[in-house]
C-alpha cells in the first residue's frame, strides 16, 4: 500500500482509499461450500492461471468511427426522447458513432459473460466497459485490458490527483474513473410515509416480502456489517464478522422478508413496486424520480454506507482502441463532465466539475451525491480489499443466498 499522504479534498480523499485496497490476490477455493454456489462462484473468481496473456487487436479507428460501450443502467445523460445528449454532441464533434449498450447489471455477472473471450484475446463487442475498482484491478491483472495511450486523452489533465496512483494501476496506465457513489436504502415515500433511517428498518414487518438487496457482494453485506457494528474499511474484521451478517441476510431471505436480489435489475421491481424498500445505489433514485415520478427517497443508513468507484476500461480484443480514448478524453471536459453529474447523481472523478456544475444550476455544486463534504464522507464506508481466499469463500457464501432466494 503506498505511503503518500491522503488529498485535502474530501470528495477525493474517500475514494483513493478505495483505490489503494483493490489489489487482489488469488488463493484456492475453500472446501465445504455447496456445489452450485461454488462453481458459480469460481466461475466469477477464476483467474485462468497459467494461460498466456493474450494480445491487443489491432486498432482499426483510422477507418472504422464506430464504438461500443457497455455500462451500466442509469448511467449517463438522457432526455425524454432516450437520447444521450453529450454523446449526440461527441459524435458531431468527431464524427464517431456510439452504440451504448446497457449490459452491466453487476461486476460479477458482467465478468461472467465475457471471460472466455478475454483470455483467447477475442473481441467482447465493448470497445469500453465500466467497472468497479476491485473488478478492474483483476482484468488487468490478467492481462485484460489495453494499455491506455495518454497522448489521445490530454483531457487526462483533469483528473482528481488522489486518483491518479491506484495500487493496482499506478500512473492510469489501463484505467481512468468514470463515476463514484454510494450505496444506501431507499424507500418508496407514498407506500412508506414514515421512511427509513437504518438497514434494520427493513425488516419490519410491515415490509415483509416487499424488500430488495443488491447482488454486489461489497454493498449489500457491506450495509449490513456496517449495521452490526463493523467498520469495513478497518483490516481488523475477517470470518467471524462476516458469518454473522450473512446470518442476517439467510434470516430475511428465508422468512420471505426479502423479495429479490439483483442488480441494476432492482430498480424495475421499485417501478412496479413489487419491492417498496431497498439496498440501492444513489444515483439510481434521483433518476428514477424523474423517469416514473417523484416519490422515491434515498438514504445514507445512520450506522453508514459504502463508498465505490467505477473505471473505464479498453478490452484486450477492442479493434476500436483509439475512438474509445478519444471518448474518455471528451468526458474528462469540466463541463461535459458537470453535464453528465447533473442527470446521474453520481460523484465526478473531474476537477473543475463542480465550478461548471455552477452554470448549470448553482444548488448542483452543491448536491451531496455529486459533489459531498466532509460531513456526507464521514458516514460513507469501503469495502476493505479482500485476499484470494476471503473472496472465494465470501462470494460462495452469498452466492448459496442469491441463488436460494
């Protein structure tokens, strides 16, 4: 872990920390976890050992000004006809045509999906994809990802310094970070007038059968390790603790208490309000207020939240490496960057983002999800890393829940 001194900006501090744990390494699948959940779970964790690495494609941008990029729902700028407004404008600028495909609905089922192809070095038809620090570090680690041309993406300059060094790729050399958050509950405020306040309050009874929680791991255990008391971003918790809340989650999801555990997949079960609660991620709410009506309220939990970071990533088999630089450049412009922060309500790795955010509407600076102060930071919580035994064991355990719920 490096010794540098964390930033003085409290939007950035939080998050550097993040990048400094993800790092991982791989160890042996434990024994004694159930068969299906455990091949499910190697299957997201394998590393492919002693494969070659494979090699980049070659880069045909010079005649080919198309690009794929997979991401997540509810992750970018939309207007009411289902256009993406700063990329309607990148490709008038460059010429280049985007085809953004919603296809993350979370890291593990992403990787799952694509992994075969990356370690024969196969296009995964994602000239860039967007994933979490943790996930990020084990693609390049396994020779994954492109090595980024700095020289395409000057706008690089812009950068939050703090995230400029991450463990697992120092210098930016593979990836550059696209949106931070947190992740939180939200109710809905007209079946659920007194709100929320901690993870607890879901499991009132009122609420039985109509609760959702997230398939990423790191989120949903991590909120409810934060509400028996665990600092998770503290080296000093390990089985014991995350026995104890994974008895909580077998608790609720066998007494029908929770309905569903997915991913970005949550938010149509909110809309059709099969679920009227959940763990849930914050820019989702904002925008799912806007899409289907206001009456969705998210919350940091009183005993806290996690803290998260998403990354840009080029894919070992891209032949399109060159338009996808050109793509990250333009979104590290201050304002496209403030433009996009606007709509997602997700916190801006871009400094200058919060001056030009002004322009736009002066209370925008001003928003926690976008742009949080010191007081918003102090309650939000990361993941700490985990070693290669810790993540085979802790996935398979949560796996055997998802898969049994």
């Amino acid at each position: 872990m490096s010794s540098r001194p964390l930033p003085q900006d409290p939007i950035v501090r939080a998050l550097v920390a993040q990048a400094r744990q993800a790092q991982l390494t791989r160890r042996g699948l434990l024994a004694g976890a159930g068969a299906g959940a455990s091949a499910l779970a190697l299957a997201a964790c394998s590393t492919g050992g002693g494969q070659a690495r494979p090699s980049a494609a070659a880069d045909v941008s010079d005649t080919d000004k198309t690009l794929n990029w997979a991401n997540w729902a509810a992750y970018i700028d939309e207007d009411d006809d289902g256009n993406y407004p700063t990329l309607v404008r990148f490709t008038e600028e460059t010429g280049i045509e985007v085809n953004y495909d919603v296809a993350v609905d979370d890291n593990n089922t992403y990787y799952g999906k694509v992994k075969d192809q990356l370690a024969l070095g196969q296009d995964i038809g994602a000239d860039t994809v967007c994933l979490t620090d943790w996930m990020v570090s084990r693609w390049i680690r396994l020779g994954y990802t492109q090595e980024l041309d700095h020289g395409n993406i000057p706008n690089i300059a812009n950068l939050a310094p703090a995230l400029a060094n991450p463990s697992f790729d120092e210098g930016r050399a593979h990836s550059l970070p696209w949106q931070g958050g947190f992740a939180g509950i939200c109710w809905n405020t007209e079946k659920v007038p007194g709100g929320l306040e901690t993870v607890e309050d879901l499991w009132n009874s009122e609420l039985k059968g109509r609760v959702g929680v997230l398939s990423e791991m790191r989120d949903t255990m991590g909120l409810i390790m934060l509400q028996n008391g665990v600092d998770i971003s503290s080296p000093d918790w390990g089985d014991a603790e995350f026995d104890a809340a994974i008895e909580v989650l077998d608790e609720q999801v066998a007494n029908g208490q929770i309905r569903n555990i997915k991913g970005n997949s949550y938010l149509e079960d909110l809309k059709s309000e099969d679920t009227l609660a959940a763990i849930c991620w914050s820019g989702d709410i904002t925008v799912l207020n806007a899409e289907a009506g206001d009456k969705w309220q998210f919350a940091i939990p009183t005993a806290g939240g996690t803290l998260w970071n998403d990354n840009f990533l080029i894919p070992i088999g891209s032949p399109r490496k060159t338009n996808a630089e050109t793509l990250i450049n333009y979104y590290y412009e201050p304002e496209v960057a403030a433009e996009v922060a606007a709509w997602v309500n997700y916190i801006t790795p871009v400094v200058g983002a919060q001056e030009a955010a002004v322009a736009i509407d002066p209370e925008l600076a001003e928003n926690q999800l976008i742009f949080p102060n010191e007081e918003t930071l102090s309650n939000a919580f990361i993941f700490r890393a985990l070693d290669g035994a810790e993540e085979q064991k802790y996935q398979t355990q949560f796996q055997q829940i998802l898969l049994g719920s």
